[in-house]
C-alpha cells in the first residue's frame, strides 16, 4: 500500500515537471499577458506599433528570438491563437509565416501547408499572408515588399525544456508507473 502511494505522488510529480517545460516560454516583455503555448508551442505576441515593419523584419525579429513567424497546423490551434490575438490586439492584421514561393504557399518554417483558412471573398494579393481578426481570422494575402508595412506579428517556438526526446521520455516513464500502479493494485 505504501510503494502505491509512493509510485502515485512519482506519477503526479512527473506529471506536473512536464506540463512545468511546456509552459516554459522564454523570457520577454510582458511575458504574462504575451505568451501564448498551445500543446508544445510556444507564441509570442509582438507589437511593434511604435515601429513599423515589414514582413522580412518581422521575421528577421522572431529569428534574433530562435523563432519564426507563427505557422497554424489545424483548426484548433487557428481557433485558439484567434480568440488569445483578439483579446490582446487592437489591430486587424496579424502576419503569418506563410509566403508564396514559385505560386505555391509555403510555411516559411518548411513545414507542410496542411490546413488553411483563406477568406473565399478576399479581393487583395500578395506574396505572404495575414490573419484578420476582424474577418473571425481567416486568412488573405498581403504584401511583403519594402513598402508593405505591418505593426503586429507573432512568434512561435518551441518552448524550452521541451522537445520530441522529452515527450519520448515522459510517455515511456508514465506507461511503466501506470504498468507499475495496475500491478501492484493487483497484488
């Protein structure tokens, strides 16, 4: 009875040490009320109203953070990152890391284009792409010439303490406590 409590608060605290590197976002301005983590990643909401921008700056910024301009996988994170922006963003016009290259649309990341959200009455173009808040953040394309300026964008990466090793290591150390736990209720 002993060794299942034991093994139960080793099970807990593992727990808690992996949601603790989850949400483990780096160190910047205003890091409560500008940080986003959705599953493993990490976002970081920059406003540069002060300072224009145009999109390769944005992204030469999230590069100086060891990141990227923020790349959508699925409905669930666009959902998530739409209502967060909206509560943090006064501003309509959010870039996202997706560019067109040779007239196909890429995540400047290199991740596959898996899931999009374009805005089926959108009338603009443009090279790379931005979510609008005030279309319920479905996605147009925007310029990105030296001309096109922007005052809001978000970085993504991943946060640290956490990688794919980690995760690895944490299912396999859960799997053998849970194991563990069923045998030994069992005895």
């Amino acid at each position: 009875m002993e060794l299942n409590r034991t093994l139960i608060v080793v099970v807990v605290s593992l727990a808690l040490c992996f949601m603790e590197a989850l949400s483990d976002c780096p160190n910047i301005e205003d890091k409560e009320r500008n940080s986003i983590v959705i599953g493993s990643m990490c976002y970081h909401y920059v406003d540069s109203t002060t300072t224009r921008v145009t999109y390769d700056e944005a992204q030469a910024d999230c590069k100086t953070r060891s990141s990227n301009l923020m790349t959508i996988a699925d409905n669930s994170t666009q959902t998530t990152l739409v209502t967060k922006l909206t509560d943090l963003s006064d501003y309509h016009t959010i870039l996202l890391g997706l560019k067109k290259y040779e007239n196909a649309w890429r995540w400047i990341t290199g991740k596959p284009l898996t899931y999009v959200n374009w805005n089926p009455k959108s009338n603009t173009s443009g090279d790379c792409a931005a979510m609008r808040l005030d279309k319920g953040g479905l996605w147009e394309p925007v310029g990105c010439g030296k001309t096109d300026w922007y005052t809001v964008y978000v970085c993504e990466y991943t946060p640290s303490g956490s990688s794919s090793g980690h995760l690895t290591t944490f299912s396999i150390l859960m799997h053998v406590a849970i194991s563990l736990l069923i045998t030994l209720s069992r005895v």
